[in-house]
C-alpha cells in the first residue's frame, strides 16, 4: 500500500478530488491537520471525502450572496447568526459538510454565543448556501444533517431547496423568505454586479427590498 502526505496533494482551483474508505477518525485527522484558516472545503459521507477548491470568481460569489441574505434579514428584522463555512458534523451520522456559508435565523437564539457546534445537540442551520457545483456527496451530507433549506447557484441560476420527508425537494419559493421572489432576484443582483459593483449593487438590493416592504403594508 503507498501512503501519502496531505501536502504532497495539490487541487487546482476550480476541481475536486475524491477519497473513497476514509474512516472517521482519518476524516477528523485530515481537518486538524488543514486547520480552520484554508480555501479548501471539505465533504464527507459515510467513508466518501470529497476535497475541493474554489475558483476566486467563486469566492466573490459566496460572499455576494452572503451580503444580500444578511441585508434581507436585516430589512426585514429577522434575527440571524452567520456561521460561515463552519464544519457541520455528526460522528453517529458518519456525515460532515463544509458549507459556502450558512445561517441560523429560525434557530438563532440558541446560537448565540457558541463557537463550537455538537450537531447531537444543536440544531443544523436554518440555510445553507453552496456556490457552482454541488455535488452528490455534498446533497447527501446536507440531507442526512435535516438542514431545512439550501441554495445552489451556478451557471447564473439559483435552485432552492426544501426539505421534505428527509429529501430534497426544489422549489421557486424560499420557505425563509416566503414572500419575495428569491429564485428570481438573487441572480438579477448577481449578474447586475459584475457591471455596477458590488457596494452599488448591495445599495439598490437594499432599496428593492424596501419598496417590497411598502407595498406589502
């Protein structure tokens, strides 16, 4: 059998590499050894782990969408605790994602405060997102972990997500935010940034949702 290093592995960006036979203990090695502090994200499901690197068009993605759910919560006075790219994980599951970015909103009262999550206690988050392709391990990790809701863009589409009966169903109406056209718009602000910018971009998303507000008063 030939062993090799963590290091002598190189992703480029944009792909992804499979590990088949993983144990759980290996799995909990290999995201000690990476640390916290890295681009890479990491999925694993019951002995699959699937390592990837995002491209940077990638990145300024993830945190454009990121900003504008956290301008949604915010002009619509929904409480929230971000969790980023946190490692959501369950031993007794054999199941671990590593989300674009994740909030808890329905449940973030009993986040408050925490900086570690035991998924055997805690709640999954509310909303995940994942930027360009999702893959099969990555679906069946956010399945078995019961998170209600998760977004994927890629190609400028958005595609949502709902939990039902323990799969996935899609949907053109985000349970979070029921009464706005979500499916629709997040790619619209996307697209629009990559011509006006991103402050100016956030500026007239944070306007769009105002004008929502007053014509549902």
């Amino acid at each position: 059998m030939v062993t090799l290093q963590l290091r002598q592995l190189s992703v480029p960006p944009g792909h992804r590499v499979l590990f088949h036979d993983v144990s759980w203990q290996e799995f909990e090695a290999i995201l000690e050894e990476l640390g916290e502090h890295r681009v890479s994200r990491l999925a694993y499901s019951r002995g699959t782990l699937e390592i990837r690197m995002p491209l940077p068009k990638h990145e300024k993605t993830k945190v454009l969408i990121g900003d504008l759910v956290k301008i949604l919560l915010e002009e619509l006075s929904m409480d929230c605790e971000p969790f980023g790219s946190t490692t959501f994980k369950r031993e007794d599951m054999v199941q671990g994602v590593e989300p674009d970015d994740s909030f808890y909103i329905q449940n973030y009262a009993r986040m408050i405060g925490k900086d570690r999550i035991d998924l055997t206690v805690d709640p999954p988050p509310d909303l995940a997102i994942e930027v360009d392709v999702t893959s099969k391990t990555q679906l069946d990790v956010y399945e078995a972990l019961s998170v209600p809701e998760l977004w994927r863009y890629e190609d400028g589409k958005l595609q949502i997500n709902i939990l039902q009966h323990g799969k996935y169903v899609e949907s053109q109406i985000s349970q979070i935010f029921p009464d706005l056209p979500i499916f629709e718009v997040i790619p619209q602000f996307i697209e629009e940034s990559k011509t006006i910018g991103r402050s100016l971009t956030l500026r007239k998303f944070r306007e769009w949702i105002g004008k929502q507000t007053i014509s549902d008063a």
